[in-house]
C-alpha cells in the first residue's frame, strides 16, 4: 500500500524520485509551505513502480509531496536545497 511509497532524495536539488509499489492509479500533488497547490499530475502504475517528479522551478524551500490512491493519501516532507 501507501506506507510502501518511497520518495527519494530528500533534500533533493530538483528531481525526485518514486518507487510506487502497486500497479494502480496515483494523484500526485505538490504544495508549497502555505498549503499553495504548485502542481499536479496523475500517474497510472502499469508496472513501472518507479516515476521522476521535476521541482527544479521552485525556489529552494520546504515542499509537502501528497500521493493520492483512491481513499487513501500520504504526505513526505521535503526540502529542496542546491
């Protein structure tokens, strides 16, 4: 499930990495330190488990990494630092 997601580096200079464990559809949200949605994309796992998420536009900074599957969601905290 969800508590199986791996999110990596972190801190990370702009690219993050994925392991998404289960081949099903996730929402990925990406908010800033007040709770901005910055973006948003939706990933359907056909077997892959692994996707690269670009926060390389943002300044350096606390972000909130949300991953949404179905009625279930988790959150990492990360920081972005170069």
């Amino acid at each position: 499930g969800l508590k199986d997601v791996q999110v990596y580096p972190n801190p990370t200079d702009g690219w993050l990495q994925m392991i998404l464990p289960e081949t099903k559809t996730y929402d990925i949200l990406v908010y800033d330190m007040m709770g901005r949605l910055l973006q948003s994309e939706k990933i359907a796992n056909e077997g892959d488990f692994s996707h690269a998420l670009d926060l390389s536009a943002y300044p350096n900074g606390l972000y909130f990494v949300e991953i949404r599957q179905e009625n279930k969601s988790l959150t990492k905290k990360i920081i972005l630092s170069r």
